[in-house]
C-alpha cells in the first residue's frame, strides 16, 4: 500500500481537496470578521503571565507544565489574536 493510500484511504483527491479548501476559507472568514476565537482556561491563564512579563521558562515554572507547552499556547494566542508577535498580542490586548 502506498503512503497515498495509507493516509487517504478510499477517499478520492477531489473530495480532500475540497475539505481542506472549505477548512482554510472558514478560518480565513474567521480571522477577517474580526470576530476573537475563544481562549482556553490554560491560554488565558498563560496570557496572564505574559502580560506581566513572564518568560516562557517562568510561566512553564508557574503552571506546572513544560517549556514547549507553554511555546504552543502562545502560538495558539498569536494566531487567535491574529498577530505575529507577543510585543503585538501585548499590545494589542492591553486595547481590551
């Protein structure tokens, strides 16, 4: 079996095509409307944290959690605020 077949099984590449299509043109009306995804418990908690300046070290410290699951919550912040930055989502917070 093919690594095409293996990860798409049965589905044909018209049908795939058009799900992820669908997918990316609901996230991209999303981020256009203007319209704040909902933070977790977890990231609201992180963006505490880095309101007041903590590192990523510190807030792993303080949360109890690894390094590189504080790293993925602030990518998770970053793309929900639609920024690139965490001087940006700072910023741009501190305008709520």
């Amino acid at each position: 079996m093919g690594t095409r077949a293996y990860l798409f099984g049965n589905r044909k590449a018209a049908q795939l095509n058009e799900a992820w299509t669908i997918s990316l043109d609901t996230l991209k009306n999303t981020q256009n409307s203007g319209a704040l995804m909902e933070l977790t418990k977890r990231e609201s908690d992180v963006l505490q944290l880095l309101l007041i300046g903590k590192t990523n070290k510190q807030i792993a410290l303080d949360l109890s959690i690894s390094d590189y699951t504080v790293r993925d919550h602030v990518s998770s912040l970053l793309r929900k605020r639609g920024v690139r930055s965490r001087m940006e989502l700072m910023a741009k917070q501190v305008r709520f």
